[in-house]
C-alpha cells in the first residue's frame, strides 16, 4: 500500500499517526483521571482533528512533478548567469 503513495502523502501520513495515538493516549487518560476530564477531552479531540487534517490531507494531496519544481531554479540560472 506504501509503495502506491507520494512522498508527501507518506509524510502526511508520518504526521497523522503520532497525532492519532496522541488522541488515544488522551481519551484514555481521562477516562481515569476525573478532575482533569474536560480538558484531556479537549485535547484528545484537538489531536483527533489534527490526525483526521493529516489523513485526509495525505489522501487528498498530490506531490507537484519534479520538474515544476525545478524550472523556476533553471530559469533564474539561465537568466543571471548563477
């Protein structure tokens, strides 16, 4: 499944795991500790938000060609000398 993603997709994909196991850290963290449950539930859904970002952006999102890139690079070299 890798191999049929984009490098930016995989780096997305890099940002949103940490991001969803942060969430699940959180949501469990306050099912145990009472006083402090409203604010780990916020954070658990910020974290979520953030992983659901960076799925949907990695799904989503396709690397620019390479040349795209590059051209501009060549044509400020061609014009200025380097």
């Amino acid at each position: 499944m890798l191999s049929a993603l984009s490098p930016t997709q995989v780096a997305f994909l890099l940002i949103a795991v940490p991001q969803a196991v942060a969430a699940g850290v959180l949501a469990l963290a306050a099912w145990f500790a009472r006083a402090e449950r409203a604010a780990l539930l916020h954070w658990s859904a910020y974290a979520a938000l953030g992983a659901i970002t960076w799925a949907m952006l990695s799904l989503h999102r396709q690397s620019p060609p390479l040349m795209a890139q590059s051209l501009p690079a060549q044509d400020r070299l061609a014009r200025f000398g380097g």
